[in-house]
C-alpha cells in the first residue's frame, strides 16, 4: 500500500518536472533564428575562390542616324539595352572637361547657368554621329552611401535628358553614378562640396 | 513513516524545483528587453550589471566585450546582479550566478574551434540565460572595406575579428547584403564599368551577374524566400523593382519620376521599406512585395532619411537622418515619431532585434560601431582596414 503511494509519486513528479520546464521559454522569435548545430553562418574557412566566368551583355551599337526607338514618357528616357564596350570604344575624358554641369545641395535640376555647355556637348555630337557618350553623376559627401548613388544617377540622366531634347538620340547616351565615391575634391566645406555635385562626359570614339 | 518522509523529499524537491522555474522565468521576463520606445526616449533602460572573474587575456577581452554590447556593464563583486566565474586553461568554461541567492544559472565547458570562438559561445549562453533571447555572436558581417584608394567587399565576425575579402578586384564596390540563412552575399560593384550587382556563393566562389543593365544597378536587399529587391535605372529614372534571385522575372514596383532608393524588406518577406524623394524631401515609403500603392511611413522630427533596415522581429526600422550630422533613428514598424539613437549612418539589425551595427565617420574615415539600442550603448568595432562602412549583419 506504501509502496503504491510512492510509486505514484515518481510519474506525478516527471510530469510536473517536464510540465514546469516547459513553461520556462520565451516567446519563439518570428524568424527562425539558427541553433549552433543550424545553419549559420559560420567562421568562414574559404574565401573567393575560382569566380566562373561571366557573359558579358551584348551590347548592340546604336545607328545614330536612326530614330531612336526609346520612347521618352514624361520627360524620362529609356536607357540603352546595355553598357557602351570599351573594347569598341576609346576613352575621352578631355575632350568636355570644360562643360561639367554643376548642380545644387539636394537636386538634379539643370540651372540655367549650365544649359550652354549641355548645348556645346550637343553641337559635337552631332557633328560627330558615330561618337557616344558617358554621363557621370556625382554627389558631394552629404548624403548616405546608397542615397548618393540614386541621387548622382538622377543628375546623369537629367543631363541625358536634356541632351535628348536637344535632338541626341538616347541610345547613344548611357550614365554611371559614382555616389560621393569619385570625389573631385576632398574638402569637408561648401566649396568643396559645390565641385562635387556634378555631371562629367566622357567621350567614346569608336575604334577604327 | 517512509512513506511521510519519501512524501516530504519528493515534496521538497518538487517545491525547489517550481521556485527554481518560477525564479528564472522571473529574470528572463525581467531583462527580456523588448526595445519599448516611450522608455528609451526617457533614458530608464539601464545595463545589467554583471562581474566576471578567473579569465585571462584574449577570453576575458571577448567576455567583456560581447557583454557590453549585449546590454551589460562589466562591475567588480559587490554592486553586481550576476557574476561569472571561470577559467581558460586550455579551454573556456564558466559559471553564471545570481550575486543575492548564489543559485547557479549555467556552468558550461567549451570545446573545439579557437579559444576566442569559445568564449563567445560562453557570452552568447550568459546572455541568452538572462535575458532570454539568443545571442548574435556567431552571426557574420558583411562591409565595404576601404584601404588605401582600393575598396573590396569583406566578412568578418561581428567585432571586426578575423576579416576576409570576399573580392579582388581592385573595382569599386557597395552595398553588402546576406542572404538569409545562406553564405551568399549580394553586392554592387563597378568591375564591369558601372554599377552592376551581383550575387556571390561563398561557399563556391562561384559568382554571377543578377542586374547589369544600363545605368544603376543597386541596393540589392533578399526576403527571406529568396526574392530580390533593387534600384535600377533602366527605364530612366532610378526605381523600386523585384526579381527572383538570379534577376529573372523582374518586376517594376515604382514608377516616379524621383528617385528611390535603399530598399530593405519586412521579415515576414510580404513589404519592402523605401526611400522616396517624391514628397519632395526623401521620405520612408511601405509597399506591398506585390506592387500597388505605397503607403508614406511617417519619420517625425527625422527630416530627409535614407537606408531603412527593419527589425526580424517586424516591430522596428532603424533608418538613418540625414541631418547636419548622420543620425541612427528608429521608428516603429508602422511609423509614428522617430527617436534619435546615435551619430552614424546605415544601420544593419542583429538577428536578436535590439542590436544594431552601423558606420560613423570619424577621423577622416569610416568606423564600424556596434549599439544595444535600449540602453543606447555604443562600442567600436575592432578594424585594421582603414575605412569601413555599409555593413550588413546575417541573419
């Protein structure tokens, strides 16, 4: 009869043993995250490694005595299908040092101060049909990594807009935005900042 | 009268057992920190203080420091609430106690991996023991590295140790990020001529284009069903798009003539936060994975902001303020004031939801710098690399 009793016992205690531990966990996290034998990621014992080769994109070369089959829609223009190939173009940074579009804190807006040298850029394009052009855009440091890189894109493709208003068919336009990464000058005030927030062109001939 | 005295020790060590339970869950629930915005805007959540004693050397460094980033403050005996005690010889091991009773929390022996990499096992059980979330110290990041003018794309532990590059191409790069659960990273980098991002399987090295049209490609974030968010400026504006994860059936989500900006995604893998400059002054938007109209976030008191992250937990975003100086804000996850946490720029979360890392400028250069966002602590990230910023913490 005593011994019942306590036998009783030992299952009552499991229970409750297992019955109490169970009410000791926290809420369970809405993303699963990885125990120490999970998925994890752990202490890296590769690093790089072969990196497979890479398709390039074809890249077609536009016609520029054609029409552009880029249909601008509210002031916005299709980008080319891809890249201009450095290995049909050559390179010329010199050729529009002078006409760097400047721009103010904040905005893509082309002032009408900088409207002249759009139009000289213009005059040679299209005294130069087989040529095409590379937008830069950049940012002055004031603005986050990711923020800057949107932001020097929008300043290169207003630049591209203007230039297709002026009658420069947008396939032979691309743009690059470098964020505040290319910097022009490494001051920390407003005069190095202005010379910062800018759009460059870069010239491509095609090789011969 | 066995009988009594059996029923009396099964009685005693069921009562300890239930005050034992009842006492952890008591400590748990009391430092279980749920970030609560109203009290960290008074100041009111405090640092546990906690001793440590009998390690030595590069073990006791890690302890104090995966402790204080986890909420805790390092004190000698007497004014502490919890006190570990432990050695290193050869191996890590130790005892957590509560100082007042001196019941015994956890005393564990590590083995394997480096003595480093034990003691941040023991951190991880101390601090996942007390406050009942699991600890974030085996969890990597992910960085653009600057040294001299070349910038790679680097993995390191959480604290800056053990630092690898992950490219060497001598290109400029950006924009790190995890994909959940995997040892894969997205990343943009200008190796091919311009901005393009790719997607990189750590594990193979092997590495493909996922977005390389004309123009920007950018800011690639991944749900965790593996679905890509990005800015692309193909269509002439940059602008919000998806795809699958190797850049197939990509879709365009804004269409603005602005632009967008760093998206990132909820948990849940259903919304992607944004940044839009349509209001005119750059603004958190929340659109439906889907498409369809987006719903302005509001960021009062924050000005123009930029690279939200939200919280794996769905709670918070953490989002940077564009102000004189860059400022970490948070903001509930359906919006509402933003509180201002501290000086730096693109906030990354921990897979806990409560630790952020995040980059400060200092010096002429970029700093990796770790916060516990209820108690505001901040801790410096260890780096030889010279400039390091836009981390991203896996998941």
């Amino acid at each position: 009869m005593k011994r019942a009793h306590f036998c009783k016992l030992i299952p009552l205690t499991l229970v409750l043993l297992f019955g109490l531990t169970g009410c000791r966990k926290g809420p369970k996290p809405l993303t699963h995250i990885p125990g120490r034998t999970g998925s994890g990621i752990r202490d890296a014992a590769t690093t790089g490694g072969p990196i497979s080769p890479e398709t390039a994109a074809t890249i077609p070369v536009a016609d520029p005595g054609t029409r552009s089959q880029l249909q601008t829609t509210d002031g916005q223009t299709p980008l080319p299908g891809g890249r201009f190939d450095r290995s049909l173009y050559n390179e010329d940074r010199s050729q529009f040092r002078e006409q760097t579009v400047y721009f103010d804190f904040d905005k893509s807006t082309i002032k009408s101060s900088e409207q002249g040298k759009i139009q000289s850029v213009a005059d040679y394009l299209r005294s130069e049909p087989r040529t095409m052009l590379d937008i830069e855009g950049h940012c002055d440091e004031r603005g986050t990594a990711e923020y800057n890189r949107a932001l020097g894109e929008r300043r290169a493709l207003a630049v591209r807009e203007y230039l297709i208003s002026l009658g420069i068919i947008g396939e032979r336009i691309n743009t690059i935005s470098y964020g505040e990464d290319r910097p022009a000058e490494t001051g920390h005030d407003e005069i190095a900042w202005a010379k910062n927030r800018r759009g460059e062109f870069i010239l491509l001939r095609p090789k011969q | 009268m066995k009988f009594k005295t059996a029923t009396l020790v099964v009685g005693m060590f069921l009562g300890g057992l239930v005050l034992t339970t009842l006492s952890e869950a008591a400590i748990a629930a009391e430092h279980a920190e749920e970030i609560d915005i109203s009290r960290l805007t008074r100041g009111l959540i405090k640092p546990i203080p906690i001793a440590l004693s009998g390690f030595s050397g590069e073990v006791a460094s890690v302890l104090r420091f995966d402790l204080e980033v986890g909420g805790f403050e390092i004190v000698s005996g007497e004014a502490a609430q919890y006190a570990v005690n432990g050695s290193n010889n050869g191996q890590v091991q130790g005892e957590l106690r509560v100082v007042v009773t001196k019941q015994s929390l956890l005393n564990n022996r590590y083995a394997g991996g480096t003595l480093r990499s034990q003691a941040h096992n023991l951190a991880d059980d101390i601090i996942e023991k007390i406050t009942g979330k699991p600890g974030i110290s085996r969890y990597k990041i992910a960085f653009k590295g600057q040294s001299g003018g070349q910038t790679e794309i680097y993995i390191s532990d959480f604290d800056g140790f053990n630092p690898i590059p992950v490219t060497r191409d001598n290109a400029l790069v950006a924009a790190p990020c995890w994909v959940p659960q995997k040892r894969m990273l997205y990343y943009t980098s200008y190796k091919g001529g311009g901005p393009d991002i790719y997607l990189h399987d750590l594990n193979s090295g092997e590495r493909r284009a996922v977005a390389q049209y004309s123009g920007l490609n950018t800011s690639a974030a991944v749900s965790r069903e593996g679905v890509v968010a990005m800015i692309l400026s193909k269509s002439g504006s940059p602008d919000l798009y998806v795809s699958s994860g190797n850049g197939t059936n990509l879709k365009q989500l804004t269409r603005t003539r602005e632009d967008e900006s760093s998206p990132c995604w909820s948990p849940d893998g259903r919304h992607i936060c944004y940044v839009s400059s349509v209001p005119g002054v750059p603004s958190l938007y929340v659109i439906s994975a889907e498409g369809g109209s987006p719903r302005r976030l509001r960021t009062a008191g924050a000005g123009r902001v930029s690279e939200p992250d939200w919280s794996p937990d769905g709670k918070y975003i953490v989002f940077t303020a564009m102000r004189r100086e860059f400022e970490i804000c948070i903001v509930p996850a359906e919006g509402g004031d933003a509180v201002t946490l501290a000086t730096g720029e693109d906030p990354s979360w921990a897979a806990n939801s409560r630790t952020v890392i995040f980059s400060r400028r200092s010096k002429g250069k970029h700093v990796l710098s770790l916060l516990d966002v209820p108690t505001k602590r901040m801790k410096d990230v260890a780096q030889n690399l010279g400039s390091c910023s836009q981390p991203n913490w896996a998941k």
